[in-house]
C-alpha cells in the first residue's frame, strides 16, 4: 500500500469512517514513518482558508484529539506530541466535516501539548456530567459546558487547577500542599474539604459554595475567608465580590445526579442552567417574566417535568414548539 492510500485512510479516520482494523492499521503506519503525512499537512495548512475563530478552532482540535487517544490507549508520549502538530492542520481542513461528525460527547481526558509540558483537561458538552479522580486522589464532578485543566506537574510542585464553567470537588487532605481552584473571576484556596464553584462566562455572576472545611476565596487583593453554608458572590457587571448564606450548601451539588437546585434566582438564570442540560431555545414574552425567582428543587429527568415545576412555582406560561420554550407571564 503507498502513502496515497494512508493520507486517504486518515480523512476518512477524521471523518470517523474507518473501521476497528483500517484504524489500527493507519496508526502502525503513523508511527513507523510519519514524514509523508508531516508533508501533506504542511501543504494542506498554507493553501487552506484561515477563517475559524481562535476558540473554535481549539474545541474542535481538542475533539479531535480525544478520538486519536480514545483509539490507541497504548500510544506513546512521542506519538502523542506529533499527532497534537497534526491536528491543528485537521482542525482547519476538515473543518466543514467536523461541525457535523464529531458532534458526540466527551468527557474523557484529552492530553494537549502546551509550551512544551502536558495539559490535561476535561471537557463536556450540553447535557453531560463527568466524575473524575485527580491525581491527589480528590473527587471531582465537572457539570455540561465545562473544563476542568491541570498541569502535568499537578501534585508534584503544586495543587491548581483551571476551571470554566461549574464543578464540584472533595478534596484530599494534604496540609503541606493547598487545592487551588482558578477561575477567570476568583481563586478558590482550601487545604481538605468540599465545595462547588460555578463560573460560566454567560452568567452574570460566579459563586463558590462551601459545604464542609475552610476555604479561601480571593480576587485581586481582596480575600473571603468561608464556612458551612456560606457563599462568595462574584458580579461580574458591578465587578464586586461579596459574601452570603446558603440555605442548604448541599443541594446545590444536585446536578452531580442530574437534578437542578435553585435559590432565589430568576427565571432567566434557571434558563441558563436548562441550556446546559437540554439543546432547547428560549424566548421570553416580556421583561417582566424574565425576572420571576424561584427557588426549590428540580428533578431534571426530563424537560416535560422541569418546565411544569417551573410554571407552578413561578406563576408563569409555557409553550414548546419543536425545540424552542416561549414563556410568558400568567
């Protein structure tokens, strides 16, 4: 077989075409001699058309990645690193194939080459949850929309993580080496204990709840010491941090099992948190609706059920029509 055949076998491995066996086979050939396809991907990317946004681009080249290692569990670090130049390449000239095929879930780790040390990071999609064990023997729960990313040196020099988006972590004690969680909004610091921290980039604010243990809450110079059932507060539009109590710090772990809890939030942030689950779209009424609170529990076993909780609670109308919700005011 000649290296035409190979370069054929790959987009039609990008396109998740290849059985188990032409798989198998176009991996052996990637690590026996990998110049001829270095080649064509060279070629490939300075003819093709630069007009995917930076973080496009990386979700898909991430996506892209996960099938590679998902394939061949056995590949070695070396393999790893060039595939990561190629996916880049495959990231932008199958573009138009990728919107489509590799739409599935991911919640596995994905190894990615960053300034020469090893990322990993967890990402998932609308409607996916992920529990993982970190290197420390901490539990982590990553909720839909989110990454959760460390270095390869995660409990070697240090204990930090990044996270966009919602997670919740139990951590193991190790007073000589403090957990810290990253966000674009705060720094979350504890030395054994268990909390959740939630911060999307669409919402108007980031929390942190503290359910067991001590933790340190910081941004910039200013520093939030919490306890039991309390909460720190991030607006992002007044760009202020504050701290509050929490009914039941607990419950706001739900989603872990696929359920929803909400404390005095609107049904605008209810929504928000909905999209995360479901692939729906919402259209409110009027103004006035987008503002009614709720609070309580949701079992989100299906949207049927969700909505129907939400109609009842916060005196509100509903109205699906194929996969858009319109709300409006009773």
């Amino acid at each position: 077989m000649d290296d035409l055949y190979f370069i054929e076998l790959f987009k039609k491995f990008v396109n998740h075409a290849t059985t188990k066996a032409e798989t198998h086979t176009l991996l052996k050939w990637i690590k026996k001699d990998p110049r001829c396809l270095d080649a064509w991907m060279d070629n490939e990317w300075q003819t093709a058309p630069n007009q995917i946004p930076q973080e496009v681009k990386e979700r898909i080249l991430d996506r892209i990645y996960l099938l590679m290692e998902k394939t061949d569990e056995q590949m070695v670090p070396s393999t790893r690193i060039r595939l990561m130049g190629w996916m880049k390449y495959a990231a932008i000239i199958f573009f138009p194939i990728l919107l489509f095929t590799l739409g599935y879930v991911y919640s596995e780790r994905i190894y990615l080459s960053q300034q020469g040390s090893q990322l990993t990071a967890v990402l998932t999609q609308t409607g996916e949850r992920v529990k993982i064990i970190l290197p420390d023997s901490t539990v982590a729960w990553v909720n839909s929309e989110s990454r959760l990313s460390y270095a390869n040196d995660y409990n070697v020099k240090n204990r930090i993580l990044h996270l966009e988006g919602e997670a919740y972590f139990d951590v193991m004690k190790k007073p000589n080496s403090p957990f810290i969680v990253q966000t674009d909004y705060f720094s979350v610091e504890a030395l054994g204990t268990e909390f959740g921290v939630c911060a999307y980039r669409s919402d108007k604010q980031a929390t942190a709840i503290l359910v067991e243990g001590k933790v340190q809450v910081e941004r910039d110079k200013q520093k939030i010491i919490l306890l039991p059932d309390e909460k720190a507060l991030f607006d992002k539009e007044k760009n202020k941090m504050s701290k509050g109590q929490c009914v039941d710090s607990r419950r706001f772990g739900e989603w872990k099992s696929g359920n929803i809890y909400l404390e005095n939030e609107t049904l605008d942030e209810a929504v928000r948190r909905l999209k995360r689950i479901y692939p729906i779209k919402v259209v409110f009424q009027s103004t006035e609706v987008k503002q009614k609170y709720f609070t309580g529990y949701l079992p989100s076993d299906n949207l049927a059920s969700v909505l129907e909780a939400l109609k009842l609670a916060s005196h509100v109308q509903y109205e699906q029509k194929s996969d858009t919700v319109f709300f409006s005011a009773q």
